[in-house]
C-alpha cells in the first residue's frame, strides 16, 4: 500500500509518500480501504514532535477517516466485506488500508459520504460532548465560543444555536467573524484588548454570558471575566498556549465553575461512538448542522495539505483522498 509517512519530526517538508507492506489484522479487527482521510492539528502536533509517539519510523500519522470495509478478522460481529464504514480514532489512517479495532468502527449510512464522515466525526463528535456533557446547554443561554471560525467552533455555534442559544463568536480576523457569523453566531468579536466587557455587554441582562467554551488556554481568565455570576467556563483546548493557575478562591467568591473536556473521556464504548455519531448524522439531515468548506488533497499532496492547516488561512476541514 502508500501511505504518508516521515522518517523524522519536522516541517510538512519531512513527510513522504511511500510504499508500505499491508496491514495484517487479528483477531477483533477489520481492514478498511479509505476514501477519505480527515486532517486535524493533532497530525501537525505529532509530526513536529509536541506530541510524543512510540514505535521506529516511518511514522504513520492519521486517526479519522472512513472507507470500506476490505478484509474482516474472527471476532468482528455483523460486520462484512464492502460495508461502509468510519472512525475517529484509529492510528496510521494516512495510508490506502488500514486495520482498525471493532469497537473503534462506526458503520455509515447510505446517505453520509465518507468525505462527509471524514470531515465531521472528530470535530463533531467533540463539539456534541461539550453542548450536551461538559454544559448542557439550552434555550436562553449566552454561549461564547472561542476560535467560532474554527472546526469545532463553527459546529458549537451551529449545535448551541440550534438548542436555542444565543451565541458570541470570538475570532482574530474580520473574514473570520464573517464566517463565525455565517455559521449561525448572533454575534462575533475580535479579540481585542476588552473583549471580555464587550461579551458582558452583549449578554442579555449585561452581568455576562452564561457559559464560554475556551480552546485557547491563554485567554482563560478573561473566559472567567466575561461569565456571569454562578457562570460556567469550559476549558478544552490549548492552541494559545497553557492557561495561569484558576484561584479556587476566585470560584469560591463568584460561584463560577471550571470544567476541563476531553474527548476521549466522554466517547468510551462503541455503544457510545455509534450512538454520538449517529445523532450527528440525524442532525445533518435535519439541517440543523452544516459541514464547513471541505478542502480536498491527494494523500500524496500531504505536505501541502499540511502547509494550508498551519497557515490558519482554511476556516474549513481539510480532507486527504487516497
């Protein structure tokens, strides 16, 4: 099979498009043949090195994706030969095969394309734990999310407004206010040197927004600045950089709570995925969600692919066609 590796951590220039032996499955496995490859910061992160990884070289990265179904091993239930199928976290998904876990498989229905899936699983289902687990959130609430152009930003904005919401999209550039705004934000910021007061200010009654969901990290405290009293900040992500220490005194005082989500700590079980994903597929065909602009590459084109991630200049998931 190719697939797109690198030898050692570095640039997109490091990544390569090479002949490998064929994944061989066991027992509980199956070997799907991709169409589409979801790219994610997390690939970036793993091939400069920020993220540690086992194993020798050549690296494989990769872990969403979606295909059919190739070769099944004992042990993989009711699933079949040619079946249509997707994941959001199976290793080594940028390549033509890939053997994955049972438990790790989410069947696809007729009507979900695999570059559909490709784009939306790993950013959806992410999305989905923070609107419905880390805070529920429901009609009449203030939610400000940061990054709003982002992947998961723009689905927070849509599923929070679809739960009758309204949403403050924070974003660092007017064109991506534009975009916050297309995808379904009442409002959008930039951040600014008072972006927290602005948010205060527009919250309905003016003591602030019920709940901000905060990927950045650096900006956590005004995150807590710009929540109202017995307000919530969800923290999930660090793309600015690690946060300060959160006083306890300070939740104590203004009964604010923090809550920290990870994905992976809310999608267990296959039950789970299935079931998680499944919700997202009904809400696409129901219209209440809408998938970005998908920016398509060759598998081969990787390092461009990855260029364009980096740049921050795609609003959009960026997919990888074998």
């Amino acid at each position: 099979m190719k697939a797109l590796v690198f030898h050692a951590f570095g640039g997109p220039e490091t990544l390569r498009y090479e002949e490998l032996a064929d994944p061989v499955i066991g027992e509980g496995e199956v070997l799907v043949r991709m169409e589409a490859i979801g790219l994610n910061f997390a690939d970036i992160y793993r091939r400069s090195g920020t993220y540690h990884l086992t194993g020798q070289p050549p690296y494989i990265l990769g872990y969403e994706g979606a295909g059919v179904i190739e070769q099944t091993g004992k042990g993989a239930g009711a699933l079949r030969p040619g079946d249509r199928v997707a994941f959001a976290d199976v290793p080594h998904a940028n390549a033509e095969l890939v053997k994955a876990p049972v438990d790790r498989i989410i069947p696809l229905p007729d009507d979900i394309s695999c570059e559909q899936a490709a784009a939306l699983l790993l950013q959806g289902l992410t999305a989905h734990y923070l609107v419905q687990d880390s805070y529920a959130v429901s009609a009449g609430d203030d939610v400000l999310v940061h990054a709003a152009a982002g992947g998961v930003g723009q689905l927070l904005v849509q599923m929070a407004a679809a739960k009758g919401a309204r949403v403050l999209g924070l974003t660092s550039s007017e064109a991506k206010r534009e975009t916050a705004l297309r995808s379904g934000a009442d409002e959008a910021l930039l951040y600014g040197p008072d972006w927290a007061g602005e948010a205060r200010r527009w919250s309905r009654d003016g003591q602030g927004v019920t709940v901000a969901y905060d990927s950045v990290g650096s900006t956590l405290p005004s995150s807590f600045a710009a929540v109202r009293t017995r307000g919530t900040v969800v923290f999930y992500g660090m793309a600015g950089g690690d946060p300060e220490p959160v006083d306890p005194r300070m939740l104590m005082d203004t009964s604010k709570t923090l809550t920290g989500g990870d994905l992976w700590n809310h999608v267990t079980t296959a039950e789970e995925r299935v079931a998680r994903s499944g919700e997202l597929f009904q809400w696409i065909r129901g219209g209440r969600l809408r998938l970005a602009d998908i920016r398509r590459f060759p598998l081969k084109d990787g390092a461009e692919a990855h260029r364009l991630l980096e740049s921050r200049l795609h609003s959009g998931k960026i997919v990888l066609l074998p």
